[in-house]
C-alpha cells in the first residue's frame, strides 16, 4: 500500500480546492492512503475528497490537539512540532503530490526531492529541479504511482 503526501497552501480559493478534491479521490480509488498536514485549505479539500471516495488519510498536525485537524481526517497524529512536522509529513509519504501552495509547500518539496522522492506538482508554485509536473489529478496521481 502507497503512502502518498499531497501538500500545498493552507488556504486556497475554488479552483485548487477543487484540483485537490481530485487528487484526494485518485488516492482513495487506488487504494493508497493520503498523508497530509491534517489542517484546512488544500488539505482539506483533499482529505474530503478522499473520505467521499471511501479512503484513508493520516494528518499529521502542527499542534498538540486532535481537534485542529479538519473534520475528513481518518487519523489525526499531533507533533508539537509547528512547521517542523513538514519533515513528517515528507517522511511518512512515500511520493508526494503538490497542489500549488506558497513557502511552507516549497519546503516540503525540497526536503522530498533532497529524500530522492518523486514530487509531482499541479499548479507549482516554484520551478524546481526534479519537479514532475502534471496538469490533472488523474494524471497527477499516476505519475507519483510509477
């Protein structure tokens, strides 16, 4: 079974809350669980998405409290950690799909492709290298499962 980390923003508007939506319905339906930051925004979107679809998702939170995660979490795991649980998430994801995002994603991008993890991105917010880019969820999601 895949682990796969969808990042990006914590707040974001209807077009990419619906793109991660997507992504967070391709997990489910490929059996994969989906890792994530456990919070709202994309995270959010993604994780309902894949509960709608009958999946699994692990939130890994900043704080110290279960209740911060959004309501479509399965599994909240709380750190304590602030920003630092990025790391988390990035090594508990065996590939991860960024759904644009700002600085907080490009750091868990980083940490990613440093890890040699295949980091496929929707919408990226930065040009990096060894970036694989897609334009669908669908296709998003087959990418980060070669």
């Amino acid at each position: 079974m895949a682990y796969i980390g969808v990042i990006g923003s914590g707040s974001c508007g209807a077009e990419i809350g619906q793109l991660a939506y997507r992504v967070g319905e391709e997990i489910a339906r490929r059996g994969a669980v989906l890792v994530c930051g456990g919070k709202g925004g994309g995270m959010e979107y993604a994780c309902r998405g894949n509960a709608e679809a009958g999946g699994v998702s692990l939130g890994i939170l900043p704080g110290l409290a279960r209740n911060e995660a959004n309501p479509h979490v399965t599994y909240a795991l709380t750190t304590g950690l602030g920003e630092l649980r990025n790391f988390l998430v990035v090594r508990c994801s065996d590939a991860l799909i960024s759904v644009a995002g700002e600085h907080g994603t490009l750091s868990e991008m980083a940490i990613a492709l440093k890890e040699g993890k295949r980091v496929v991105a929707l919408h990226p917010p930065y040009p990096l290298a060894g970036l694989v880019v897609a334009s669908t969820a669908r296709e998003a999601v087959e990418k980060v499962l070669l």
